[in-house]
C-alpha cells in the first residue's frame, strides 16, 4: 500500500533557532552535564550506580535551595513561603527515594565487580547531603571531622553548624507570635544537637489548640513533620539497599556499614513534633 508523504504544517513542527543553536542542549548545559557518566570499569551495573549517585547530589542541592530559602521565610514570618517552599521539597525527596529504583536489582557480585574502583569514596563525604541533614538539625560531631583535609569544604558546613535550622527558625517564630519559648532555646549554641524540650513541646500543644487563630503554624508544623518522615524514608531505602548489595560487610568510609546506619536510621528530626504526638489528643 502507498503511503502519502507526510506534510508537517508550521503548527505541528517543533521550533528550532535559526542560528543552529541547540538551546535546550544550551539552557541545561547538556554537552557538559553528558560528559559526567564515566564509569571506572566495565562492569555493567557501575553505569547505574554512578547517574544515581549523581542524580541524588543533584536532588540534595535542589532540596538545600528550598530549605534554605524555607528556613529564611520562617525567619522572616512569611509562613505561607515557608510552607510551599517546604512541600515543593516534598516533591524531590519522592523523587529522591524514588531513585533507589534503580538500584534496587543490584547483587553483591554486581556491586562487587566495581567496588574497588572507588576506593573510600563514600556518601559520608557529601557535602550537599551534610547540609541538608545540619539544616535538619542533625549536627553529629563527626560530621565536620569528616572534612578536616578539605578546609574549604570544612567552612562552608561550619557556617551552616552554626545557622539555625529549620526548626530553631520555627521556635524562633513561635516566640515572635507570643508562644512561650524558654530564651535559652532561642538563643543557643546551634552547633550541638538540640535534642528536645519539653517547654517547646507545650507551646506547640499550645498552636495546635488554638487552631483557629494559628492555623498557618499547624500547617507550618506539618509541613515540618513530613519533610522529616521523608528524609527517613530515604535513609530507610538506602539501608535495605545497602544489605541487599553488601550484606553486613564494613563500608567504603570504614564503617561498620549496614550496623553503622542503623543507628540513625530511625534519626527523629525536630524531636519536639514527635513527642508531641504521645500526649496529642486531635
Ligand atoms: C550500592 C549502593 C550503596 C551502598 C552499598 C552504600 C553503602 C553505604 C555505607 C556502607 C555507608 C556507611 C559509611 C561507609 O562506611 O561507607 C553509606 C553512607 C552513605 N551513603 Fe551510601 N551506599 C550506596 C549508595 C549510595 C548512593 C547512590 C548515595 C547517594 C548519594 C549514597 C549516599 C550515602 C550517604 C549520604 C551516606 C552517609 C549517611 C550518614 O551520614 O548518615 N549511598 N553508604
């Protein structure tokens, strides 16, 4: 049978730059962003290891810009920023965890076969994720040690150690709408662990008694809970992952591995929002 040739009108032929220019290659720097994929072996699952790690940096960095900008509007009471800035970051951390997929196959033999390659790389030396977790209050005392050969990299996550997190800009804020908030909270050392107060606790009971007047802080609150129940739900993915491809064995970092991420797994970020639910009665 003959087919008619295919006249494609102006309406349905994509445009393109009349200078040859690629601009979507352009805009999102392609040529340099494709030039990145270069596995060490030839192991065929290295490929897929190395675009998840990549693509997770990515996400971490796009999730720092939005808890950044959410801490800043926190701070300056604009809570509607803040709220859909944090649920904007609830779409790329489902999209991080999401990413494990593609890992999810991967066997001992397979991870065994480029291991080596990387040497003691490991995700404990991320900077982006190091962020993220200071900017969820979680400032464990190893996790600047980790930078002491790299000074540069060392100052940058001081200067976020010493920030407030999401949470102090939370209780910041609960101050500055007349919530009784303890002025050592307000004004503490941001570097060590905040680990809970039981004074914080009451005056979220407080926000969420007096809905009517205070809902956008309720959904401040919430907002903050889900972001924290996402960023465990990664840590949980990566450890079924990590068992899956390496068992009990030590990790690259030096590690005890599996064991070593166990402990934080179940890490409750801004521990108030969950004490607050053993006596929560709505
Ligand atoms: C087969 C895949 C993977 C395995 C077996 C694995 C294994 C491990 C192990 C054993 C640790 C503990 C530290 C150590 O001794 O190395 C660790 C930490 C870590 N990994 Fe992975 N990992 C995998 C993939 C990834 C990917 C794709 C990322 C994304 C960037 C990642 C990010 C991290 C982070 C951020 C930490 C530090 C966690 C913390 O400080 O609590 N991992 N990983």
């Amino acid at each position: 049978m003959k087919t008619a040739p295919v006249h494609l009108s102006a309406e349905s032929c994509p445009r393109v730059a009349e200078n040859g220019a690629n601009e979507y290659e352009d805009y999102a720097e392609l040529r340099a962003l494709l030039q990145l994929q270069n596995p060490r072996t030839d192991a065929p699952a290295e490929l897929s290891f190395l675009i998840v790690t990549q693509v997770m940096e990515l996400y971490f960095t796009l999730l720092r810009h939005e808890w950044e900008r959410a801490r800043a509007a926190i701070l300056d009471g604009d809570v509607r920023t803040a709220v859909r800035t944090l649920r904007r970051g609830h779409g790329a951390q489902d999209a991080l965890t999401g990413a494990w997929e593609a890992l999810r196959t991967l066997t001992p033999a397979e991870f065994d076969a480029f291991r080596e390659s990387f040497g003691i790389a490991s995700g404990v030396q991320s900077v982006q994720y190091r962020h993220l977790e200071f900017l969820l209050g979680a400032r464990h005392p190893h996790a600047l040690a980790v930078h002491e050969r790299t000074p540069d990299r060392q100052a940058e996550l001081r200067a976020q150690a010493e920030a407030p997190s999401l949470y102090d800009a939370a209780l910041r804020l609960l101050h500055a709408r007349g919530f009784a908030i303890p002025s050592e909270l307000l004004h503490r050392d941001h570097v060590i662990q905040y680990v809970g107060d039981d004074r914080a606790v009451a005056a979220w009971q407080a926000v969420y008694e007096s809905e009517a007047g205070h809902a956008d802080l309720v959904d401040l609150a919430d907002a903050l809970f889900d972001t924290a129940e996402r960023q465990v739900r990664w840590k949980q993915r990566h450890l079924l992952i990590v068992w899956r491809a390496m068992g009990d064995k030590p990790g690259s970092a030096g590690t005890s591995g599996a064991q070593w991420l166990e402990r934080g797994v179940h890490r409750k970020y801004f521990p108030d929002l969950w004490t607050l639910r053993d006596g929560f009665a709505a």
